[in-house]
C-alpha cells in the first residue's frame, strides 16, 4: 500500500474481523467453558486482572508511527486490543513506507510520534541525537532485563543510556533449499561450512548451479551482500572481531574483513557456482533480491542464502516446510560446536514520557505482549512474525519457517549479533552497499574494501 495507513483503537480492530474475536478469546477470563464473552452477545473480552497496573487510561491516546504496512501491521493492531479494552487508551497505528525517512524529518521538526517502531540501532542513534527520544522507563528497563539476552539491551542503547526496548526479530543466517529435491538427489544437510562447500560441489556434479542470488533493491540495491559478508565475518574471525569491525576498531579493509569478503567470493564470485536461473555473476547484481530464491522452485539451483522474512516472497500457494516446496536450514559455521547467529529486529521508541505512553511501552517489552502478537500474527502468508524475547511460548508459532527461527534464536548456545551495516553511520552503509555491487560485477576485494573504508566518516 502506497503513502500512510491509519488505523484507530479498539473499535477499528474489532472491524477487522475474527483474527482480533480470537486473540481476545486467548486473553480473556472465564470459568473454564471457553467464555469470556458477554452473555448471549458472542463477544471475548479480555481479562483486565493484568492490565491493572497501568491505571485507567480512559480518553488517552497513543501514537504509533512505523514502516510496517498492510497486511503485517493487522497483527500490530490486534495485539494492542486488550490493552485498549482493559485501559480505555486508544492506540493510533499509523504506518508509511517512507518511515524511514519522514520519522527524522518528523523528529528535527518537534513533531515526532508518541512512539515509534526503529528498525535499526543507527537510526535509534540518529533519532536521539534530535533531542526528542525519552529514555525508556523502569518497567521496561526491567522487563528486558529479564526477558532478552544483553546485548539487545545494548542495541537499544546510545552512548550508554538505554532508550528503546526490543520487538520483532529476523534471523538472517538462513540458507533456502528444495526438500524435495535434496531427497532426489541424496544429499544432506550441512553442518559446516566445509559441508557446505563440498554440497556446492556435489551439487556442481549434477549439472545445477548450485547458488543463486539477488542484490538489486532500488537505492539499497547491494544490502544482500552486505549481509553475506556480515554472516562469514562471524564464522572466519568470531564474534570478537565482529564487534570490532561493526564499531570500526578495526579498519574495514584490515585482515579479517578482507578474509570474509574473500569467502563470500567463493560462492559468489564462482562461475561454477552462480547464478543458478539467471546468468553468470553478472547478473545477480540486476536480479531482484524478491527474486532470487524463486529458481529453486523450479530446480535451476539449490540453494540461496537469506533471511526469514524471505518467507513472504515465495509465490501463492507454496508450501514452506521441512517436506514443503522449499524450507531452510542454518549456516553452519567452521565447526558444528559453534552457533554465531546474524540477524535483525525492531526497536520500541518513545518521544513522550506521558503516563499512557510508559504503560504501553511496558505492556508491549513484557512476554504477554509477545505472545499476544505471535498468536495474532500467526495467519500472515509465508511468515508470521518472531522475537527474541524469552517469554516466548513457541506453541503460540505455529508456521515452520518460524519455529526453526525462534529455535535458532532462542538456542542457549547461540551466539547472536545485530546486522552489522545497520550499525554502521550512514555514509559507511551506504558505501558499502554501493562497493558491494560494484565487487559482484567485477571490482577488486580490496578496491572494495580500501573504498568503504575511505567513506567511514573521520569522527
């Protein structure tokens, strides 16, 4: 959907049919018949015992504004309905696909939100550098405490002063692949990355190419190589040196970054491997990142790295399973002892400190919300929607792609990290997107590197 979408309260939910009657009926009392409901009305209602703590906010109205349009923002308006039943708050949801932009202008023109969704840590750190984020308030400070791992809590923090809460997350260390045609063929699922390169080969046997890709998205066209890089950069020089590249302690093109770009090059930049559907290497630069897991639907290749949101760009009417049209398994890493995690995830941030506003954002970091959510989001097409928070009932996910992800996520032994390049100040980003495309057709690893690192703003 084109330009703003708005939508108001309870009352705009309700309208939006049985999706809301049954989340409702999820949170509501009763005596063990299943109600909850007004005698002889058929309506749910919530069961308010929990929402007391945030007062009666009758009258009140909280503003959203975020870049999550129809028909993932109907699970957002559900799962704020029993707050609005329970508080007598409205909620005004209103989403944009010029978010990312118009927030800022909305920020330095004094006319933010109430509350804003944030996708990513550089741009929360742009925002509070406006003067008009609120630091976020005990009760949500708490409730992350003890539902996230830290380092969210860190994402969510500029300069030491934690700002804004957790949300949804993504896993992006996925790799897409046919079932079916892995039976066919005999092959496995690899639990390292030397696996993985001996499956590309055996794969190269057969005749398929065994990877295909697509980096092109408009002004962010390059961004899915970026995260390769960002995946291998974990794997080859660990966690540690992540950090240190992410927070340019180490320059861009020092050792390690070079190391990983290297061996993003040896599945991307391998005539023998690329580009599986659609050309040579070339042409992954003018594939549509929408499109470039489409070829494995049809067996022009095998396998195709990227994350679970891709679930919602295979066609209508594709299974997504583990014995479904295509499914997906872990990047693994150099050894099956180890489990670096790249991903992403969206951030609760507040430009008022209004009572009404501190109640929303504490209901919406604690574990009920997330659970509220999960169910509500649970009939979106491909992929529903996921965090990382640790109250999370996996039994409320109920699509395969999902649960893998929050197994993923939610792995003790997992050791987790933020998209790198959302990290990054803005001219580094964008340079690395605009080099990474210009290394796919050609240029240099370390032209590619010296450039980014050229951009990486002095101060």
């Amino acid at each position: 959907m084109n330009g703003t979408r708005t939508r108001r309260g309870y009352r705009a939910a309700a309208a939006a049919g049985a999706g809301l009657a049954l989340l409702l009926a999820g949170c509501s009392g009763g005596d063990g018949d299943g109600g909850g409901g007004d005698e002889g009305t058929g309506e749910a209602t919530a069961d308010c015992a929990d929402f007391e703590q945030y007062g009666d906010l009758t009258g009140k109205t909280i503003s959203i504004y975020a870049g999550i349009v129809t028909p993932e923002d109907q699970p957002y308006v559900e799962s704020f309905a029993p707050f609005e039943e329970c508080t007598g708050a409205t909620v005004d949801y209103q989403a944009d696909k010029q978010f990312e932009q118009q927030i800022l202008v909305r920020a330095e023109a004094g006319n933010p939100p109430d509350i804003a969704i944030v996708p990513q840590p550089g741009l929360l750190a742009q925002l509070v550098a406006t003067g008009t984020v609120v630091p976020a308030p005990e009760g949500v400070s708490a409730n992350v405490d003890e539902f996230w791992d830290e380092a969210w809590k860190e994402y969510g923090s500029v300069d030491g002063t934690f700002y804004a809460a957790p949300s949804g997350a993504s896993v992006k260390s996925l790799v897409w692949y046919s079932p079916a045609q892995f039976e066919e063929n005999g092959w496995e699922i690899p639990t390292t990355l030397d696996d993985l390169a001996a499956l590309s080969d055996s794969i190269v046997d057969t005749g398929i190419k065994p990877w295909c890709a697509g980096i092109a998205s408009g002004e962010a066209t390059g961004w899915p190589v970026t995260d390769w890089m960002e995946d291998m950069m974990l794997r080859v020089a660990g966690p540690e040196a992540f950090d240190q590249w992410v927070s340019h302690e180490i320059p861009f093109n020092s050792e390690d970054p070079t190391a990983a770009l290297d061996a993003v090059g040896d599945y991307l930049k391998n005539d023998a491997y690329v580009n599986g559907g659609f050309g040579d290497v070339t042409s992954i630069a003018s594939t549509a990142f929408q499109d470039g897991g489409l070829p494995i639907l049809d067996g022009q290749c095998a396998l195709h790295r990227m994350a679970s949101f891709y679930a919602a760009n295979w066609p209508e009417g594709t299974t997504v399973a583990e014995d479904g049209d295509v499914f997906a398994f872990y990047l693994p890493a150099e050894s099956e002892d180890e489990r670096p995690v790249l991903g992403a995830g969206e951030f609760v941030t507040a430009f008022s400190d209004r009572p009404e506003v501190q109640a929303l954002q504490e209901f919406w970091s604690s574990a009920e919300w997330a659970n509220l959510k999960a169910k509500s989001s649970s009939d979106l097409t491909g992929g529903g929607w996921l965090t990382a928070n640790k109250g999370l009932d996996k039994e409320n996910l109920v699509n395969p792609i999902d649960i893998l992800s929050a197994d993923i996520l939610l792995d003790p032994d997992a050791v987790f990290r933020f998209d790198g390049s959302d990290r990054m100040p803005a001219a580094a980003n964008s340079a690395f997107w605009k080099e990474a495309t210009a290394w796919i057709t050609g240029q240099p690893t370390i032209e590619t590197l010296n450039k980014i690192e050229a951009a990486w703003p002095a101060s």
